[in-house]
C-alpha cells in the first residue's frame, strides 16, 4: 500500500509541520511519503509527478492559501486513477465537513482536527477491514450517505515522535524556513482565530525540545518559526527555551509569537542583556486598539502594557518587531481604523502587518457574521468585502495604504525621509500612507513593476503634486535614503549631478586631505584621492543634516557635506558621515 502526504505551500521556502507529524506518527506501520509543492506551480505538473509515483492513497494538508489548488489537482487525479484513495485534512476542511463532502466527490475522507492518530487509525482500517465506523475524528462516504464520526481525544504529546529528524529534509534546511512547536492549544478566545476553539494548552516536554532544536541548528538549519500560538503564555518555559538558544543558537534566527501585554519586565531585562542581536524576531498581534472592538472580539488586550514591551524590546536594539493589525473587525469603521493604524505606528516597529478580515471556517466571527452585516468571499480565503460601517469602498481605500505600508516602511527603503514626511508633513502616518496610496492608484502604478530608482521617482512625483513645506529638507533625506540602499557605489543617480567633473575631482581632493575635518572616524579610514573616487560619493546638502536627524530641527543656514563610503566587502553595508561648514572651495 504506497501512501504519499502531500500540500501545496504559499512559497519553495515554506515547509508543511503537518506532513512531516504524519509521517514520523505513522512510519514504524506504513512506508509514507512526503510530497511538497507550491500554489504557483503549474497544476498538470503536480498531477503529474504524484501519478508517477504510483500512489494507492494520497493525504493533501488543507489551508486556506491551498484549498483552490488543491481542489483542482484532486479533480484531475479522480480522473487519470478512479482506484485512488483521496484524504484531506488540515484546518481548512475540518468544519463544515459534511459540506465539503457534498460538493467535492473526489474526496473520500476527512481527517477532522489534530491528524497524527486519526490517519493512522484510518490507515490500518484501509490496509485491513475498512471498518470506518470505528476510526473517530473522520467523515467519510458510504454509498450515497455521508458519515460524520465523533471527535478523537486529544493526544498526549509525548506519544508523537519527532517530525524533525528525517534525514531526506537535511539537505534542504539552509535553504527553507523550518516551522517548529513546543506547545498546541491557545489560551485565548479572540472570535476571528481557529486556535480559540481548543480549549486549553499542552506543551512539549522540555528536554524533547530542547534536543530538537540543537539537531535542527547542528544540522545548518537558518530560520525557525515558532508556531506556537502564544509563545510566552508560560513563563517559565519560555524563559528556559530562550536561555537555551542564546547558548546554543550557531547564527541561527528564531521567530516567535507574543502576547506583548503579559510580557514581564524581567523577561524583557534579561532578553536586552543577553540574547544576541539578530537571533530573535517576535510577532505581535495587535489587530485593532479600539476597546469596544476588541470586547466584541472576547480578546483581552491592555495597549499600555503592549507599548511598554514593544518600546523596552525596541530600546534594546536586539529584537526585530512585526506588529499585525486586522482591517474589518466589528465596530472598527474607517475612522477608527485610521486611529488604530496611528496608534500602532507611534510605537515604529521594524514591521507592520496591515491584513483584512478573513470568515475562517469554524471561528464565532463566521457564525456571527449577520449580526454586523457582513458580506464576505465565498472561496477561500474568505476575505470580508464590507460591514455595516465599512463599506467596500473603504476598505478598497485601506488596501491602498497596504500597498504602499509594504514597499515604503516594511522595506526600509526611506526610513529617513518616511519619517521626516510623517512627522512634519503629513497630518498623522496614515494619511501620508493614503494619500501617496490614492495618488499611486491614480497614476495606475499598481500594475507595473518597480525597481528602487523608480520608488524614489514615484515618491517625488507625488510629493510635488502635493506640494510640502521644506522640499529641499525631503530631496536631501531621500538622497541619503537612496545611498544607504546600496551595498556598493550607485552608477546613475535618479537626480540630475550637481557638480561637474573638475568640482567633483577638486572634492575628493579636499576630503584625501582634510579627512580630519569631517570625523575622527573618518579620517581612520586613511582613504586617499583614488579610493575615494572608488568607494565614496558626496552630496553637498543645504541644512544641517545632524540637527534634523538628531533634534528634528531644520536648519537651512547650515550647508552640510555628505559623504557615503561603500566598502570593499559588499556584504558590509556602506557608512555615512556629515560634516558642517566645509570650505570646500579653498
């Protein structure tokens, strides 16, 4: 009996946990293999390559980024071998099982809620008796009727092995991000997410993770997710895991889930004086700081505490911060939306997440979906296309600002000059991001690739189209933006040169001998006239540059001379200094 376990990923880089659980839980009684795909590649390959396996039976792992795709390889795989065994479980197809049944008659079982047991289970019953009855948390045909058996007790977790020791993954572990748990279940009851239907959570045993974690490192592994779905809820075994990779970590990156507002102070302490910069990333739901919404929702959030751990994690310079915010929820129309948006964007985190509202199967939004009028996609992923308050209209106006949110803060192509427009330009950073999204969905941008010349090009366009108070101040940021972007010395400028050849030249000259004058740091670098036409370039910009980055004040009486060094070593990012008052004309 040849099995294959099989999903289609969202990207080459990701990697199905799920798969890999079935596999380890199932192996020591049947032979199974893993099969992985993407939602991009052509639905007659995957067809293909799965048929010429010779498969008896086929698991596909269901999400709401696949379950389109999915459908449709499963359609053509009736087709080419009616003999084959269909199963689908995941998330996706766990509620509304006998629905799903109904509309998909390829399908001959669903795998209802946590798979290890369960498919085992039906695995012995279809290599022997094929008595269904008896296998609890599935559905499955029999003859024209459609059998929904009762839900399998959870598992206690030390009864499943290990998904992160098959030596066939190996190879490609640099390579992909590697998804990893210590504990199932969720504590928390927010009405949009399918974790608050368990009640209740169960974790790993420690020592179990703790091996696992070192095989995935020593084995070159470079990113891990934790998809844990609230990572600290247990202190203490939070603490011990995070001790635990800053002594053993080889360089490699870890994500982690937070609830940031029960995140204690002497977690954080602790984390600023000893976790290595660039080890840790932590992903912070925020959704909506509107406390009528968030009642509504039954999710508990106390913003004055998320803020303090946000800003103590920021002010450590460790952490990287990707701070998420959900579109649509209830009560939250487009005004307080935008104020939520500004709220969240006070605390600057590195990332932030603007995602819509999407009618999961299973979840009390979907069940309640009426009560605010929504109305939502029928298909996955389930997305809301308007409510009582926040009409379709707007939330096409929202989706602008993602756009922009995306290639303009997410990306750090200009934090200098973002920063500068939001704090003095603009009203709030919301309307700088809706603003520049209206204008760049009426220049019909969107449907046009862009390299990084042509965002400073799109910025600039939109900004003389507005008209700003201090242009010269904008030019000079996105210059020093624009510079800091490159690993090695720009060939062409977006911007006509201001100097010609014999002033550019007499520059250099003034800088190989008058290092001093610009910084001790920079006269440590001993650059003479040719590297320095090699490695550097110089802008002369007519404020000062320091009092406008350091105190936010502009001050036009003040010409500041900028120079940018691109070192050999392009995997070094290039170096910036600013010197006041230079003579460089003597």
């Amino acid at each position: 009996m040849k099995v294959i376990v099989a999903t289609l990923n969202a990207k080459y880089i990701h990697t199905c946990l799920a798969l890999r659980y079935l596999k380890a839980y199932s192996q020591p009684d049947f032979a199974m293999d893993i099969a992985e795909y993407t939602i991009k590649d052509p639905v007659m390959n995957i067809v293909a390559d799965l048929y010429l396996r010779k498969p008896d039976i086929i698991g596909f792992s269901c999400y709401i980024w696949n379950i389109e795709e999915t459908l449709q390889v499963i359609r053509l795989l009736r087709k080419i071998k009616p003999e084959l065994t269909i199963v689908l479980g995941g998330p996706e197809v766990s509620y509304d099982t006998e629905q799903w049944l109904k509309g998909e008659p390829e399908v001959d079982v669903i795998v209802m809620g946590e798979g290890e047991a369960t498919f085992h289970h039906l695995l012995q019953e279809l290599h022997g008796d094929r008595k269904f009855h008896y296998v609890f948390g599935i559905a499955y045909r029999k003859g024209d009727q459609i059998i929904i058996n009762p839900p399998r007790p959870k598992l206690e977790l030390s009864q499943i092995p290990s998904p992160y020791r098959f030596e066939e993954d190996v190879p490609e572990l640099a390579k992909r991000v590697v998804y990893f748990e210590t504990s199932r279940g969720c504590p928390f009851s927010c009405q949009f997410c399918l974790s608050s239907i368990e009640v209740g959570v169960r974790y790993f045993e420690m020592e179990r993770t703790k091996a696992d974690l070192l095989y995935l490192i020593e084995s070159g592994t470079k990113l891990v997710k934790f998809v844990d779905r609230t990572f600290n809820i247990k202190r203490d075994y939070a603490m011990e895991v995070f001790r635990y990779l800053i002594d053993n970590h080889q360089g490699c990156t870890f994500q982690f889930e937070i609830t940031a507002d029960i995140m204690r102070p002497e977690v954080l302490d602790f984390l600023a004086e000893h976790a290595p910069a660039g080890v840790f990333r932590f992903e912070i739901g925020v959704q909506s700081t509107n406390e009528k919404t968030n009642e509504l929702i039954e999710r508990k959030q106390n913003f004055s505490k998320l803020s303090r751990t946000v800003n103590m994690i920021k002010d450590s310079g460790k952490i990287d911060q990707h701070l998420d915010l959900i579109a649509g929820l209830p009560e939250e129309d487009y005004d307080s939306f935008r104020q939520t948006f500004n709220d969240v964007f006070a605390l600057r985190p590195e990332e932030l997440q603007l995602g819509f509202l999407k009618m999961l199967r299973g979840t009390g939004m979907r069940r309640d979906a009426g009560k605010y009028g929504y109305i939502y996609m029928d298909r996955a992923p389930y997305e809301i296309l308007g409510n009582d308050i926040l009409p379709f209209s707007d939330l096409v106006r929202i989706k602008r600002v993602e756009d922009v949110l995306e290639k303009y803060w997410n990306d750090h192509r200009m934090d200098k000059t973002v920063e500068f427009l939001i704090r003095t330009e603009f009203e709030t950073p919301f309307d700088f991001f809706q603003q520049f999204g209206d204008y760049w969905e009426g220049q019909g941008w969107q449907k046009i690739g862009h390299q990084l010349e042509d965002l400073f090009l799109r910025l600039q366009q939109f900004l003389q189209f507005r008209g700003v108070q201090h242009p010269v101040v904008v030019l000079g940021l996105m210059k020093l933006d624009y510079f800091l972007n490159h690993r090695y010395k720009p060939r062409k400028n977006w911007w006509p040169m201001e100097l010609d050849k014999a002033e550019f030249n007499r520059t250099m000259r003034y800088f190989a001998e008058h290092a001093d004058e610009v910084s001790v740091e920079f006269a440590a670098l001993q650059l003479d006239e040719r590297e320095l036409h090699k490695h550097t370039v110089v802008q002369v910009l007519p404020f000062d540059l320091h009092g406008l980055l350091e105190q936010g004040v502009v001050n036009m009486d003040v010409e500041t001379t900028l120079i940018v060094y691109y070192t050999p070593d392009l995997s070094t990012p290039p170096r910036w200094y600013a010197a006041k008052g230079l003579n460089l004309h003597a």
